[in-house]
C-alpha cells in the first residue's frame, strides 16, 4: 500500500467514524434529557476530558458551581456520562449498590498491574481484601513506627538497617498468611505479585504528594507552622512519639484531615453500571425544563465520573468557606469543635472522617491508616527541626491519577521547591 492509498483509507477511516458519532446523537434518544451539563464540546471526545485533564481545577469548580451536585457530560463518541458527587448518590454507587457499579478501567488497569486490588471485583477482590486487612491493623502499626522514624532519618546507620530488617514487612505477613489459608481463601502467585505493583503505585504517590501539599500549605501559613512544632516538641520530651500518642496529636490531626478534606490526592474515580439501577438524591437538583427530580434512572453501561474532591468541599454541608483551608475555624480546631450538622446528617459514604478522599465500602483504601501514620511520622520530625518557607517558583498543582506539583503550568516534572531552614539543632 503506498502513502495516498494509505492517506485515503486513513481518511474514510476517519469519515466513518464522525459519521457514526452524529447518526448517534441525531438517531438516538438522550438517556438524561432533562439533565443538565456544560456544552458537549468535541464530536469525538466529548467534555469528560476536560474534567480530567491536567490543568482541570478550575473547570471543574466552575462547572460543578453551575451544574449541582449531579449532572451530564458528553463522552467520547457521543456517549453520555454522569458526573456525580452528591452524597445519597454516592453512598448508592459505593456501599448500597456497590455489586452494581463496574471500575471503569480495570481492564486497563489488570494489563498494567495484574489482579491486583486497584484491578479485581466482586468475590475476587473480596477475597484479596480479607487476606490484606490484617496487615494494615493498629497493631501491626504499632509494631512499624520505629521503622518509619528510621526511614524518615534516612536511614543514618547499619544499626538502624539492621533493625529495619527485623520487622516484619508487609509482603513477608501477606506471604506468610496466604501459606496458612484454607485452599478457598488462598491467593495464586499471580495475585500475591500483583499487590507490590499496587501498593508502590497506589501507597507511594499518594502519601508523599499528600506530604508535600501540607509542606506547600504550612510555608505559606507561618501562624500554623509555628503552633505545630509546639505540639510536637511537647509530645517528644527527647524521644520519638508513640504511635498512640502521634494519633492523638490535636493540631497535628486537624492539619493532617484538613489538608485531605480540601486537597484530596485522587480527586476523581470512574464507574460503570452493570445493569439498569436508579440513583437517589439528597435533595431535588432542578432539569432543563424547571422541574425538580429527586432520582435519576440509570441504563445498564453507563459511565459515572465520581468527583470525591468536589463532595469533600461541597458547601451545602461544610459551608460557605467549604474550599477554604481551615483547621482552625472561628478559633478553634475545625476537627475537634462539632462538625456542621448538615455533614453528619449527610451520610458520606466515605471511610474516614466523613470524607471521601480515601474513597468508602468494599473499594476503600485499604491501606489509609498506614498512609496516615507515615504522614504523621514525617511531619513530626520535619516540623521538629525544620522550617519551610516559600521560594521564588510559582507552584502549580496539575490533576492526574494523583494530583502532583510544577514550577510553573508548563512543566510536567514533579518538583516543589521550598527554602529549609533548621529550626533546632539535632540532639
């Protein structure tokens, strides 16, 4: 075949691919018209991936603000989407109905990591969820504290490798739980080496850029970076804090909730219905035509974009200053005063702290209380000797999988830098 012939058959390709996409917006009946939604935008791609692009904050404010709580989007090839982060709604898609809801993806998702949690469902998934959880206990944190003083160290010398080697690590307790199981429980080879792929990418981004945005926030906050060290230094008394008395640092908790409530890592997961079902509302949104609906009939293959982000900061439960980051609220600590009556009448589905930035039911993240502590641990010795100011770079913070810092909108590269200063001597 020569280049035109190629060129020709490229191009047909290409017609009959625009001419399938409006034969089925002209042909076919909307499933949600009277829905509304921002234009529909590209024939071909929709405006899904607006919200999902890198520079989408924005976008995203902008449209959730003028849409409500649950909307449409035009998805590629003239699909509708629904774009969700309406609590009742929620709590269908994550607990309620959760056997009803596919992960958008997860085929992809198995060919890059293999069956692990991020890619299996239903019994599978299940399965591995049950052999799993006793690795992220409070116990076996407790036993890992010491370990994450020592990696927050760097590790300064053979004694600490040493003792870094004695624990047990999460791998070896997986390996030695699944030799004990019953032949039902048990896990294939294939699935105990899929969950390292899953937990370096699901465990490593998430905490550090979890890290790194309170880092971000705290340079530019000097009234609250001074009050942490305080609370730190006191709970120290020259020895490294206890995994019980960490968790129960006041400030450093609100700080911790706070930044997770406003700037959530992953802000958006996607899902599938399996079959016709129907999605409830907290309260009537208003159509197209003025009407209100309280619930919204969903056919079997639709694609819903959940926004955690969006339901974290949603005003009509945390208030007007919802998107402002406040863990000392009308002078005491958001977290630790009442939470809004609208938020625990709510019913967020999610796991922790009414938020859905871990995600809630059978999908939740497994492993958010060892994320929690190793954010803790970190911040407490780097508050404890170190001050973080802002430099010169302009920070931009990009959507992604995980969201991740830029110098600057153009960049791709993952960096953040900050002026370090040593606020105390190492004893």
């Amino acid at each position: 075949m020569d280049d035109t012939t190629a060129l020709i058959v490229t191009a047909s390709f290409a017609g009959i691919v625009v001419l399938a996409v409006l034969a089925r917006r002209l042909l076919l009946r909307s499933n949600f018209p009277n829905l509304p939604g921002p234009p529909a935008g590209s024939l071909l791609t929709g405006n899904v991936h607006r919200m999902r692009s890198r520079h989408s904050i924005k976008y995203r404010k902008h449209v959730t603000d003028t849409h409500g709580p649950l909307f449409k989007l035009a998805g590629p090839y003239g699909a509708e989407w629904l774009y969700i982060y309406d609590p009742k709604a929620l709590y269908s898609i994550t607990i309620k109905d959760q056997d009803v809801w596919g992960k958008h993806g997860a085929l992809l998702t198995m060919i890059m990591l293999g069956p692990g949690l991020l890619s299996t469902e239903h019994h599978q998934h299940r399965k591995q969820r049950k052999m799993l959880t006793p690795v992220f206990s409070a116990a076996y944190l407790r036993n890992i504290t010491s370990v994450f003083y020592e990696t927050t160290h760097k590790l300064r010398d053979d004694e600490a490798m040493q003792r870094l080697g004695e624990v047990k690590d999460v791998m070896s307790i997986l390996l030695r739980a699944n030799m004990t199981a019953s032949e039902k429980d048990r896990l294939a080879e294939e699935e105990l080496i899929a969950q390292v792929s899953t937990f370096i990418l699901a465990g490593m981004d998430t905490t550090s850029n979890a890290t790194s945005r309170v880092l971000h926030i705290l340079a530019s906050k000097t009234d609250a970076q001074t009050k942490l060290p305080d609370e730190i230094l006191e709970a120290q008394a020259g020895t490294e804090v206890s995994y019980d008395t960490l968790m129960e640092l006041p400030f450093l908790d609100a700080v911790c909730r706070e930044t997770l409530r406003v700037y959530a890592p992953v802000t958006t997961i996607s899902r599938y219905a399996v079959k016709d079902t129907v999605l409830g509302l907290s309260a009537p949104i208003r159509g197209t035509d003025g009407t209100l609906i309280s619930e919204v009939p969903v056919p079997k293959g639709t694609a819903v974009l959940c926004d955690l982000g969006a339901c974290n900061t949603n005003a009509a439960l945390w208030g007007p200053d919802a998107r402002e980051w406040k863990p000392e609220l009308f002078q005491q600590e958001r977290w630790l005063a009442p939470l809004p009556r609208e938020v625990e009448e709510a019913r967020v589905p999610g796991v922790y702290s009414n938020l859905m930035t871990v995600h809630g039911g059978g999908r939740s993240c497994i492993g958010f209380k060892y994320a929690q502590l190793e954010l803790k641990v970190v911040l407490a010795v780097l508050l404890a000797n170190f001050r973080f100011e802002l430099s010169d770079k302009d920070i931009v913070w990009n959507s992604a999988g995980v969201m991740y810092p830029t110098v600057g909108p153009v960049s791709k590269k993952p960096e953040m830098p900050l002026k370090v200063s040593v606020f105390r001597e190492r004893i």
